[in-house]
C-alpha cells in the first residue's frame, strides 16, 4: 500500500509551546475530563507496577542508580572535550558532524542536506530532539514529507498533536481512538478496536515508506565519545529500518547525550529500559558507528550519516554548577510515571515537548523562562520524581531553584543569569517580604506588628490571591499566644 494517502498526517499547523498564560486553563480542562483522567490513571498504574517487578533487589537498583549518576556526572564534567573526542571518532569513520546552536540553525541543516539530495521524503525513528525542535513543520512548510514510523508518534501525528509522554506518545489515546484515526486516514480501513489488528494495518501503511523515503531520520540514546559510536534504543525496528534502508541517515542528538566509554552506556542502557518500559532490555539495540564502506564490501546501510549535534538552551543548564544535573536525564520518563501531577493532566497540559517534572526543569533552559515560569509551580514537591530517577536528578531542588529565578529581580546581578530571569517577578510582593521579613527580624517591630494583627483583625481582606481559591482566609487570633501567656503569669 503506499503510504502517500497515509503519510498522514494532516498538514498541521506548528504545535508551539503554549504560554503559560493557558497553562493553569488547559490543566483546569484536563482535570475536568474523566476519560482522559481514568486513561492516564490506569496507565500510570501499569508503569508503576512493572518498573517494581523490573527491580525487586532495593539494594541492587540503589547500587546501579549511583553508578547511573556517577556516569552522567562523569560525562558532564567533560562534556566539551567528550564533544570534541566524538567529532573526531566519527568524522574519521565517515560521519559528517554538524552543530546547532538554535532550534532554527538545526532545522536549516536538516533541510539542507534534503536538499542536496532534492530529497521529498523524510522517514524518521523515534526522537523526541526533533520534536524539540518542531522538525516536520519546518520541512512540511519547504515541501518535504516527514513521516514519523514508531507506531505512538504515527498515531499522535495523524492526530495532528504533540506526544504526551517522551516513551509513548499515544499514552493518552484510546483504542477507539486509534480505530477511528485508522479508518478517517488510512484508505480502504475498517474501524475495528482489536489491538493486533491495529497495529498490523500501521505497519502495513508505514513498510512502503522506508523503502520510498529519500532519507532516513532518527534520535540517539547515548554516544560513546571513545568510539563514535551512536546507541539507539527501540522495541519496534522502525529505528533500524529508518537508519539502514535510506540512502542517507540524519541523526539529531542533544549535546548532553554522549558519555565517555561505550561500557558506560550498558549500565545505562539497563536503567533506562527498566525504568522507561518495564522491560529487562527492549528489543532492539542499534549501534551504528558509520556509513556504509563500500571498500571493505558492506552492502547494507546507508551511504551518508550526519549527525547533528544540538545545544538549544543546554549551554546555559551547563553553566550552572546546579542546574547542570538537569542533563543527566537519560530520557526514561520514571519521573512522570511516578508524578501526581502528571498523572492527572497529562501530557498536553504542559504544551511543551518534554512534559511532566523533567519538562519543569528542561523547558525553562529550552523555551526561557517567560514562557515557562507557571510550569515549575505546577508541583507538591512531594519528591517521587526524585525518588524514582534511575540517575538521581534532584528534580525538587532545581523546581525550587527555578521558581526562584523566576522570582528574582530582573535587575540583580548573577554569575550565571538565565533567560527570562524575573518573569514572575513582582515589585509589590517583593515589597511586601521585605516588610514581612523587616516586621520579624527584630523584637520590637514584631511586637508592634503583633499588636497592630490582633486590634485589627476585622480588616484583614476576604480574598487573599490564590490562598482563598480552595481555603478559608487566614484571619489574626482575637488575642496572640504571647498576650495569653502574659496573663497566665508565664514567659513568653
């Protein structure tokens, strides 16, 4: 069948983040929808439950954790020179580096190898970076054709939507759903809800794609700078059909993904699929360390590999000595499996790429914190995200940390300022902490302050901003603690 009725995917427009002005109203809807809560809910769930089975020695996955963390920390100390080691590993083997700086000089690049090539069709494995970087809207808008080839991507891109969830994309859609996607977009489809059916009639509209595509596009797991070697992880063969069947292959990294030794990426390879999927080990591990070499009789692969390399806003995570355990993350999404909030809005609520607690931290370097200062408020701090992070991520810490900055004066001064610094940044309210700090900083401002609440407790206001929105308002006790210790005789 081909696939060009089926290449789906609606022409869309760009699905760009959503301010944060909608946040809090597309999280009010979430919560106002029962199926998608009961879907999520179940979901979560049934990830839970594996990840538990996938690591029933505590002693055995706190002992891999710290290996995980070490690992990462390890690469991030010297990520600079690991960049560079890598460069050199693959260009000798014939791989073509390219690095972007922006999400726009990333899609340029892409584009531009398509058109060297006057390529009109894009397969892609899965890759949440060219998500990041709304890679299909940019080629659709210059002509090119980007299909998208694990199965949850293909269902969410018919749908014209983001992924909900950086391991499955689908998460947040039915059955019923997927049947009715089916049958609207793919010819000659029944609606049917049998699951294997479904899953056939995909494969059977995306298997002439990876033989008419002119290039084939993926993501990396991890890169091991020693070797140039790209590790990608996947359970479908669409990653491999999609970097071996083209005659050309892109892939598209975040800089922080490379790790300093391949022996390095099997701890991690091992932490990222228990705790991802549930799974001892996914299906398909693809290594891939070049082109095709025609001198040394290979047949198989593609004849040009490019990767490129992509910064967007990880530099100024780097910067800071803190914050820099943002790129950690291996990409596992334990953290929104695991997440109350997550749980109960889904992925959509955030309108970011990477929703959830590792969108929290990751968005603001990624988007500014203009666009993203309501997210890092969005959480209990009940600390499960941290908990569970198979690399130990402090995700509490830095959601504090964020929420800080976006607090501070935009005018201070800082070593390491971030975008956005001071976008919820109130003049007033800082005012009104510096006298709330002043009034208890000294005996007698205290007790004046004391004073005045309790005589004049009529007038405290009957709405008190978020406070009263679910609360009753805080009212000052006719008489403080301090004035009935008095009259009993007793210090204070």
């Amino acid at each position: 069948m081909s696939t060009h009725a089926t290449s789906g995917a609606p022409a869309a427009a760009p699905l760009h983040f959503v301010p944060a002005a909608d946040f809090k109203a597309r999280a009010r809807a979430a919560l106002d929808d029962p199926k998608l809560r009961s879907s999520f809910r179940g979901a979560m769930d049934f990830l839970q439950a594996k990840r538990a089975v996938q690591f029933p020695d505590g002693d055995e996955l706190e002992q891999l954790r710290d290996l995980g963390e070490a690992i990462r920390q390890h690469a991030l100390s010297r990520l600079p020179d690991l960049l560079a080691q890598l460069e050199d590993k693959l260009t000798a083997a014939g791989v073509q580096v390219h690095w972007a700086e922006t999400a726009e000089q990333a899609n340029a690049i892409v584009h531009g190898i398509a058109q060297a090539h006057r390529a009109r069709r894009v397969i892609k494995g899965k890759s949440m970076a060219s998500e990041e970087i709304e890679l299909n809207h940019y080629l659709a808008e210059r002509g090119i054709d980007c299909i998208e080839s694990d199965m949850g991507e293909y269902i969410v891109q018919l749908a014209g939507e983001k992924p909900s969830h950086i391991v499955m994309p689908a998460i947040h859609k039915t059955r019923g759903d997927i049947a009715a996607l089916f049958e609207r977009h793919i010819p000659d489809t029944p609606y049917t809800e049998d699951v294997d059916e479904l899953i056939q009639t995909g494969r059977r509209a995306l298997r002439q794609a990876f033989v008419e595509a002119d290039i084939g596009l993926s993501g990396v797991n991890f890169a091991a700078a020693d070797t140039g070697t790209l590790w990608l992880v996947e359970n479908e063969g669409n990653g491999r059909l999609s970097t071996t069947v083209p005659d050309v292959h892109i892939a598209i990294m975040g800089m922080e993904k490379v790790v300093a030794k391949l022996e390095h990426i099997v701890p991690l390879a091992s932490l990222l699929t228990r705790s991802a999927t549930g799974q001892a080990i996914t299906t398909y591990f693809n290594l891939i360390s070049g082109p095709r070499n025609a001198g040394r009789g290979e047949r198989d692969g593609p004849r040009e590999v490019h990767l490129v390399l992509l910064d967007n806003g990880r530099s100024q995570a780097y910067a800071d000595e803190q914050l820099r355990a943002t790129l950690q993350c291996i990409r596992c999404g334990a953290c929104m499996n695991h997440c109350p909030v997550y749980t109960r809005i889904g992925g959509h609520a955030y309108g970011t790429t990477y929703p959830g607690p590792i969108g929290k931290i990751i968005s603001p370097h990624l988007l500014g914190l203009e666009a993203t200062a309501d997210l890092a408020t969005a959480s209990s701090l009940c600390g499960a995200c941290g908990e569970v992070c198979p690399v130990r991520i402090p995700i509490p810490q830095l959601l504090i940390r964020l929420r800080t900055e976006a607090n501070r004066d935009p005018a201070e001064q800082v070593a390491h300022p971030l975008r956005g610094q001071g976008a919820k940044f109130s003049r007033s309210e800082h005012l009104v902490w510096r006298f709330w700090s002043g009034a208890f900083a000294h005996p007698f401002t205290y007790r004046v302050f004391r004073w005045a609440a309790t005589r004049l407790r009529a007038f405290a206001p009957s709405r008190q901003l978020g406070w009263t929105r679910h609360r009753a308002p805080l009212t000052p006790a006719p008489r403080s603690l301090s004035d009935l210790l008095r009259e009993r005789g007793q210090a204070e």
